[in-house]
C-alpha cells in the first residue's frame, strides 16, 4: 500500500485552530512566509491557504475585518477585485491551470471556513484534478508542499514592488 503524508492537515482535522483571525495580520512582515503571506496592499493581502484543493490555492481578504460584502468600501472592492486578477495572471503564468474557481463564500452555511473575515478563494484547475482520492475518500492529493509553493511564487509578487 503506498501512503500519501499530508502533515499539514492534522490541525485541521483536529480542529485545533487558533482563535486569532488568519486574516487580521500586523504590519510585521516578518512573520509572512509562517502565515503564507504572499503580497500585502494598503487595503488586502493575498496568502496561500494552509489547507488547499489544488497547488496555489490563495485566499484574498481585505485588511479590515469584516464578513459584511455591502460594508467595503469602493476602494477595497476595488483593490480586492484588482489583487484576485493579480493572483489569476501570476498562477497563469507559473503553474499553467487549464481554468480556475474564484468566489467566495459567505457564512458558514455557504461553506465559509473563516465565516468572520470575507476572502476570495483563486484555485487554479486543470484536467482531471479531481480523482479518485476526492470521490471516493473525501481526501485531496497537494503534490507540491506549501513553503515550495510559497517560495516559487514569492518572486511574481515581490516583482510588484520593484
């Protein structure tokens, strides 16, 4: 039998999430390759999302806390909506999808994992992603670890601010 490991889901499926909003980040940059922080705007940031359907699954949200869509403001819907074409064009060009899912959420029952903070999810697709493993186990083969991700696509943001 061959075993697929996949480390980083234990504190999900153990629920042993923090309390701390994932979204609500301080300025210090430091810590942005641990939280997966990718790229920070005035008003948003984009991160890799810790438990991915595909490679290079990012989550976009808005810097202030909020899961009300009518209480952002024309600059961060704006801001927010210019980021997910962002993300869509760098994924486009590095990983090469076949197409992508991009939406959001709204409330748990929509399936919001992070119901308190609104955030787009930008997963890219291709072909025959979803196997077996999703149909019949309910489990997702990543084959690209997370910080491998992070540090192949670090560099298309970082660019941004040359």
């Amino acid at each position: 039998m061959e075993r697929i490991w996949a480390p980083w889901r234990t504190d999900y499926i153990f629920n042993k999430k923090s309390s701390d909003c994932i979204f609500c980040l301080a300025d210090d940059t430091t810590l942005d390759r641990d939280r997966l922080v990718l790229h920070r705007t005035p008003l948003s940031l984009v991160m890799l999302n810790r438990y991915p359907y595909t490679n290079g699954h990012l989550l976009v949200a808005p810097h202030r806390h909020t899961a009300d869509l009518d209480s952002l403001t024309e600059q961060e819907m704006l801001d927010l909506f210019r980021i997910v074409r962002l993300c869509r064009a760098i994924l486009n060009k590095e990983a090469s999808p076949q197409g992508f899912n991009i939406g959001l959420n709204l409330g748990k029952a929509a399936g919001a994992g992070v119901d308190d903070h609104l955030h787009f999810h930008v997963v890219p697709r291709w072909n025959g992603d979803t196997n077996f493993m999703s149909v019949v186990a309910d489990v997702r083969v990543v084959p690209e670890g997370l910080l491998v991700a992070y540090d192949r696509l670090l560099p298309h943001f970082a660019a941004l601010h040359e």
